[in-house]
C-alpha cells in the first residue's frame, strides 16, 4: 500500500482542527523564555496519520529566518501545544502527538517560478 495516499475527509479535519488549536495557543500562551518572535510563525497546514494519533504539524517564520532556530525551540516546547489540544475537548479518544517540520513548500514554489522566467523557457513556450 502507498503512503502517499490521499488524506481522508476526517483527517482533513482534525488537521484543520489541531492547525487553529496550534495558531490559537502561538497568540494566547506566554513563551516568556522565547528567544524567537513567535509571532512571526505562519501555521500553514498539519498532516494527521490515519489513525489521528499523530500530527505533523508545518510551518514557516515570518521571512524565512532562522528556520533551524524555531523548528528547534517550537519541539522542545510541544508540551505547550498538546496541553492546549487536550484542554480543545476535541471529540477523540486520545490527544495527538506533535512534530513540527518546516514548510519549504514557499521555497520550492519560488523555484519553479524562477525556473519558468528563464528565457529560454520562455521561448520555448513562446513556440508552442
């Protein structure tokens, strides 16, 4: 069976569910040990395992700076995440677990953008 499966209806939600729960708690929670802007964290989506017990969670700082920085300092603080999930009451028998992983999805769009301007692409869909 692939793994590159489709996500279910149900997994598309809970993920849009755990995506505004994580948005929500970066505004509200005090990270007063931050050395980072938090924020400046954009949540851009949360892939969720089929049996919802895991999330991945995806994001991008505000910029693209200090990627390595955050990604770290946003693992080490989880705890902070998966209490305010399992405070959401969301109607699931257990709270998933978080990983953050950054979001290149930004980087790889500018790629194919840049690709495309070169001229000699151009030409050849000047051609067509």
């Amino acid at each position: 069976m692939s793994t590159n499966q489709m996500p279910t209806q149900r997994q598309i939600r809970y993920g849009e569910l755990i995506r505004s729960i994580i948005s929500e708690c970066l505004i509200k929670e005090d990270f007063y040990d931050s050395p980072i802007d938090i924020a400046t964290i954009t949540i851009s989506f949360v892939r969720m395992s089929k049996d919802l017990r895991i999330a991945s969670v995806y994001f991008m700082p505000l910029g693209g700076t200090k990627k390595e920085d955050v990604l770290t300092y946003l693992n080490e603080k989880k705890f902070i995440f998966q209490k305010s999930i399992s405070k959401a009451k969301i109607k699931s028998k257990f709270t998933p677990k978080i990983q953050f992983y950054l979001d290149n999805s930004f980087e790889e769009a500018e790629k194919v953008k840049n690709l495309l301007s070169d001229a000699k692409v151009m030409r050849d869909l000047k051609n067509e």
